[in-house]
C-alpha cells in the first residue's frame, strides 16, 4: 500500500470539552489540517478555532450553520457534539454527513449501533453506501475503558467465561454541564430518574452487546439498576453544590446474564461526596478504572491510572477526570487513517482479543450480524 502524503482533512464538531482536546491533538500533528469547526455556542462562532485551545491561528473560523460544514471538502468529521435525551437531530446530522460523502468517527454514540436494532442501524448503513463513507463510534466517555482497555485485558486469556468492570470516579472537580444533568444536587423526587436512566443505559447496553459479540460470549438479557445517593452534608463540587438531602452519588451497575450468570457487568460509581463510597471499595485513588477477567489459561485483575502529562491539556479548571477524557479525544483522533482507509459502512473498531479454544473457529466479528440483546432497566 502506497503511503499518504497529503494531509488528512479533518472537521471538528462540537469544540466543548472532548472536542476542544481533539483540536489541541490535530494542532499538534502536521499529518493532519483543520478543515472546519461548528460550535454549539454562540461566543465561540467567528473565532479562529486553534485560538480556542489557544494554539496558533489555523485561519478556520468556528461556525455554527450545519450546511457550512456539508458544503466542505473533507476526510473526516470527528462529531463530539452533545449527547441529548432525543437521538433524531444527531441522526440526520451525521447520516448527512456520511450522505454527503464524510467518513466520521464519534464520541457521543454508535460504538455498537446494532443493539439498537435494524430500524436504527439501516438508514446509517445506507447513508454510508451512498456516500462511500464509514462510521466509526469510539465508545462514549471515557470511549477506551470498556471498548479497547477491557477487550485488551481479555487477549491473555484462550478461553473468557466472564468479564467485570468497575468505574468510579470523583466529580468535584468536574465543571461540566453533564454533573448537573446526571442529577446531582437534585432532590430524588425531582430527577425524573427514568428518563436519565434510560439515557445512561442505551450507552452501556452498547458496550456490554458489543463487548459480548467480540468476545463470542453468550448474553441472552441485560438489566440496569441504577441508584441515586443522597448526601447527609453540604458538598461543594466545581458544578453543582450538593445540599443535605440532595443526590451527591450514583450507583449504577448494568449487567449482561447468560442464564441466570453474569458475564459482563459494568458498575458505575459516580459521586461528589466520598463518604457516599460503597464501604466494600477499596478507594485507592479518587478516579479507578478496574477490569477482571475470568478464562483460561489465567484470571486477570488490572487497573488503568491515567495522568495528565502537559498541563496545557487541562482546560478550564484543575479537573482530574481530564486524564480519561484526553484519552476519550485521543481515540477520535488515532482512528482517522483506519475509518478513512475502510470501506464504506460501520467500522467496528478491531480488537487484539480472539478467545477460542479452537483457533481454527476464530471468525471476523462482523462476519455474524449482531441482533438486539433484549433490555430491563430497574
């Protein structure tokens, strides 16, 4: 294969905070050169969009009318826009990019769009055939934790019988709008906690059904229990502040059954007061990424601890989930030579787990079409 010299040429959608770090990699990379940028916010439209991040002038002004970027000649749109209650919008906004004939890749859905079903999956896939394009989801916040550092963690084993997950992170440091749509600060009775449960869930039932298809890992239901804590003390956090008797955690655990046994369970602690800490944790640090793997010929139990290593890369306040997010940028980033090389359609990103106790049995992943995984949420 003859190497690209040429730049790639790459849009920006939705510079907030996975976008903005997304810009500050692309500054840094001479194999790649900002085409476009639309933003949500209107004080950010018209600027140069490097000044954002406070790189040099790219000479790419920040718009924010959709048909602006249709109308550009790129590669790829790397879409960080907003994750909303209501898919639609974001939809038609990225099927018509792919019409249109832009390969993209995204943070905000689309790792694993075929539990969604076929109704969901169809008009992507014909979006793609029309404009020769690929679709690539690189897996929600953090988008490497289940789908690349778990899948990773299973490549020791020839044989998986089961995979745990544990994410717990401390939020006050967190100045980002999602803390307060998550809930926190709110009395219980006011949350409307279905309506962001389900919101939380069709992310993780993406992760589990897509984890389990690579894997080949039987999952007949998934389940979500996801509970709200409320704090007996004032807590001050970078976002909201909690009051006494208002939510200052969640605990969520959504879990994948074969039978009646778990095989993949990812458990979310999320919380603003530490004292709320399930007392059965043992919290090392204030953020953990831990992963268990049950199979043969070993068991593995290992942790991710990330740290920002160039301070530039924190935007806004000293918040320690930053580590994780940059991470989350890095893979819109790394995956544009692969989605751009691909053929048209739905990328689902490879993996270096193959478990089979018959290496000869070893197929594409994609070589079965996925089917929904039937869903409850408690």
């Amino acid at each position: 294969m003859t190497a690209r010299t040429e730049p790639y040429r790459v849009v920006v959608w939705g510079p907030g905070y996975t976008g903005s770090q997304a810009l500050r990699e692309i500054a840094r990379r001479p194999e790649l050169r900002l085409v476009g940028c639309l933003a949500y916010s209107p004080a950010k439209v018209g600027r140069d969009a490097m000044e954002l991040v406070g790189e040099a002038p790219a000479g790419v002004a920040v718009v924010d009318d959709p048909r602006a970027i249709y109308d550009l000649d790129a590669d790829v749109v790397l879409y960080a826009g907003r994750a909303l209650p209501d898919e639609s919008s974001r939809h038609e906004e990225i099927t018509t990019l792919l019409r249109g004939g832009k390969n993209v890749v995204t943070s905000t859905a689309y790792f694993f769009p075929w539990q969604r079903g076929e109704e969901y999956v169809a008009p992507l896939e014909a979006a793609c055939a029309e404009g020769g394009t690929t679709l690539h989801g690189t897996g929600i916040h953090p988008g490497w934790f289940v789908e690349r550092f778990a899948l990773t963690a299973t490549s020791l084993c020839t044989v998986v019988h089961a995979v745990h997950l544990r994410e717990i992170c401390d939020l006050s440091h967190h100045a980002g709008e999602t803390i307060a749509a998550i809930g926190f600060g709110q009395p219980p009775e006011r949350l409307g906690t279905r309506t962001r449960k389900t919101l939380l869930s069709r992310y993780y039932f993406e992760c589990i059904a897509g984890l389990a298809h690579h894997l080949g890992l039987q999952v007949d239901r998934m389940a979500a229990d996801v509970r709200y804590l409320t704090s007996e003390r004032d807590v001050d956090g970078a976002a909201v502040t909690v009051r006494a008797g208002t939510v200052g955690a969640l605990d969520g655990t959504w879990t994948g059954y074969a039978g009646d046994s778990p095989v993949v369970t990812i458990r979310e602690l999320w919380y603003l007061d530490r004292d709320l800490v399930d007392g059965a944790v043992d919290l090392v640090s204030g953020d953990m990424y831990e992963v268990e793997v049950k199979g043969l010929p070993v068991d593995v139990r290992t942790r991710a601890d990330l740290t920002t290593s160039d301070a530039r890369d924190v935007f806004g306040v000293d918040d320690r989930q930053s580590a994780a997010n940059l991470a989350t940028a890095v893979q819109l980033v790394q995956t544009i030579p692969a989605v751009v090389a691909a053929p048209p359609g739905i990328l689902l990103a490879p993996g270096f787990a193959y478990p089979a106790a018959d290496l000869r049995t070893i197929p594409d992943v994609l070589g079965r079409r996925p089917v929904p995984i039937p869903e409850e949420i408690r």
